[in-house]
C-alpha cells in the first residue's frame, strides 16, 4: 500500500503526461477542423430528414419547391389526428431509392394514408436524379455523415450569412423577408435545361410508384408547385416539359391531379413561394387532401 509521499509523487509526475495528452488532442482536433471542407449548414438539415424514423399518415414529396411551399401543420389541422412530414430535398430528381425511403416514412397502420407527388420539369431529368441533397447524403458513408453532425452546427452558429428562413421537424422550411426578384432564378433554370431534359423513363419510374402506392390503398395527390408563368414556359420549350402528358400519366396510374395556377406575384425569385402564398396553397392541397381520404 503505498503512502502518502508515494502518492503525492505519482500525483506530480502524471501531471505533465495528462498536460500533453491534452495539447495533443486539441492540437488533433484544430488540425483536423482546418483539414475538414466547410460544409453547407442546410446538409445536416437533409441528413437529419434521411435518418429520421417517424412514420407519417401524410408525406409531401418533391424538391425545395415542396419543402419551402408546403406546410405539414396545414395536412394535420384538415385532417384531424394524422401526422405529416415534408419530405422534400433540394433539386430532387425521383428515384427508386428515393421512393424506397418513402415507404419506410409511411405509417404502416393508419386506415387511411396520403402521398402528395410533386411534379416539375427538373425533377423528371437524369440530372437531377444523380445529383441532388437527397442523394448527397444517401450516399454518404458513416465517416461523412459523422462529419456533417460534428461540424456542420459549429459552420452554421459562425457562418456570417444571415438566412431568411429557418427548419422545422416536419421538414418545412419556409422564408420570408427576401428580396422579390422573380427573375432570378430564370437563368439558372435555362442552363440547367441545356444540359438536361425531361426523361420518359423518369416518369415511368413515378408511374409505377403510384401504382404500386394506389394498388394498397394509399391516396397519392399529383401536382406541380406554382411558379412564374415564365418559370412554366422554360421548363416546358427549354426542359421539354409535356404537362398534359404527365398529368394523364399519373391519372392513369391511380393518382388523382390538383391543377395549381401560376401566380406571378406569388414566386419571390421565379420558382419558390413566399411564406403567405406557401401557407394558402398548403391549405388548398391540404383540404383537397382531406377530401380524398374522407369524401
């Protein structure tokens, strides 16, 4: 049994050792913090989205056009006691693997179910299939996702950028304040559609979904979100975008369609809603929705 000299000894002589284990781990984590890339605040948004488990009455699908324009709490105050998740991803383009992350979001004993299926010109193109937030983080091995739940909060709270909206649970992002610019984003659409057109065999991939969602009983509410009319003409003459052939297309499978009017006071930048109109069109789709389950 050693003694109390013994102990202030061993006590001493530990202290420099705990010191340099200490500068060594800081110095390991200031290293590897300069060596990791700065990461975009809003991947650790979708992550969260990916990895989420609840299981949903009502899923909205689409890309930032849903998860800014649609509003869950609209789907849960029409239709009472049903829970709803917004499961848009920035520039999604529809795939299996997208459609197969649906169905484990569905609840698997609610009576009665709804998938509300935006549709647009970009999110029928090969483009937008392989490269989009979802398949960013879908993609993602476990050291990446890591990465972004460590880092990516410490990038938001010191990013100088001040952003006009903020995240939500159920997935919705809805901005407000922003400039009102309904050109903006014209250009990028047109480059985008010069390097990418609308795919039949997309559309034949969401098609089969819908059967397969109709075949168990599940409601599926097509659409496509408002934008400009300008916004409307670049997908349909640039992106070869063939509304009334989509729209059929997915009637035909089981869906039903809710024809949404382009409002050009409505888009802040040409292809999202500003948050009044975003909440008015959540209420729209949302009692629309409510119908379909409870006519």
């Amino acid at each position: 049994m050693e003694n109390k000299g013994e102990a202030e000894i061993n006590s001493v002589s530990i202290r420099p050792l705990i010191r340099s284990f200490l500068l060594a781990l800081v110095l390991v984590i200031a290293v590897g913090f300069r060596h990791i890339p700065r990461l975009d605040p809003d991947q650790l948004f979708f992550l969260q989205k990916l990895e989420g488990t609840s299981r949903n009455d009502v899923i909205l699908l689409g890309d930032s056009r849903v998860f800014v324009g649609l509003d869950p709490s609209a789907f849960t105050r029409a239709i009472p006691g049903s829970s709803c998740l917004n499961y848009g991803f920035s520039a999604l383009g529809y795939s299996n693997s997208y459609f197969d992350q649906v169905v484990n979001r569905l609840s698997e004993t609610a009576p009665k179910r709804l998938i509300v299926l935006a549709i647009d010109a970009a999110s029928l193109t090969p483009q937008a299939v392989h490269s989009n937030a979802f398949a960013d983080v879908y993609g993602m091995n476990a050291t990446e996702r890591f990465h972004i739940r460590t880092f990516a909060p410490i990038w938001k709270a010191t990013d100088p950028i001040v952003r006009p909206h903020q995240f939500y649970a159920n997935g919705w992002i809805p901005v407000k304040g922003v400039p009102f610019v309904p050109s903006e984003s014209l250009s990028i659409y047109s480059r985008f559609f010069a390097r990418t057109k609308y795919s039949e065999a997309i559309l034949s991939d969401v098609a089969r979904f819908v059967k397969a969602m109709s075949g168990q009983g599940i409601k599926v509410l097509a659409l496509r979100m408002p934008t400009t009319r300008e916004m409307y003409r670049i997908e349909c003459e640039a992106g070869g975008y063939p509304p009334e052939h989509v729209r059929r297309t997915l009637v035909d499978a089981g869906a039903s369609w809710l024809e949404l009017p382009n409002i050009d006071q409505d888009s802040f930048d040409g292809s999202h809603l500003d948050l009044q109109p975003a909440q008015r069109i959540s209420k729209l789709v949302a009692e629309t929705g409510a119908r379909m389950l409870h006519p």
